[in-house]
C-alpha cells in the first residue's frame, strides 16, 4: 500500500476518559480517521505509526449535530472512529513518559 495514504489515514487520536478506560482494560485505542479508511489500511497504519501489532479493528461513524452559528444553520463535521485493539504485550503510550 502507498505510504503517503497510511500517513494520510490516521488523524488524530481521541483522548477521553473512555478512550482511557478502554486502554487500561483491554488494550483498544480510540483514534479519530479519514472518512474513506477501510479496516486493512487503519490496521496497517497503526502498526506502521507506533510499531505494535494489531489484533482487530472495528469502526464506527459519527454523524456531525445541527447546530446554529449567529441565527443562520450550520452542521457539523461528520467523522469516522476506529478502536483499535492490539496483541498481547504491546503498548502505545502518547504522552511519552516511561
């Protein structure tokens, strides 16, 4: 697969108290990518990006809320999330602190 697109694939991760929870319990992490991502290209970019491996990956889309902005209609982004879960033994820490 093309490496400009797996670098393109992952946005950002989410940082929240469940994605927290999920990382200290199970080892699934949450991260937030392009809306077009199958699962073999998230898989094959995480494991690329921080060098673990990957056991599954399920993905759920979010649809973005109505909102108004100064009395006129707007609507937010849409976006795409993916858990991840990795094998046994690996880890990713994003604070970098050992």
């Amino acid at each position: 697969m093309n490496q400009e697109r797996l670098m393109q694939i992952i946005m950002a991760p989410r940082i929240s108290e469940k994605s927290t929870r999920l990382a200290d319990s199970s080892r699934q992490y949450v991260f937030q990518v392009a809306t077009d991502a199958a699962k073999p290209e998230i898989k094959q970019a995480v494991e690329q990006m921080f060098n673990v491996k990957v056991d599954s990956v399920q993905v759920c889309n979010q649809k973005g809320k109505n909102k108004l902005f100064q009395r006129k209609a707007g609507k937010r982004t849409d976006i795409r999330k993916a858990y991840v879960k990795l094998k046994e033994g690996f880890d990713i820490d994003f604070l970098g602190a050992e």
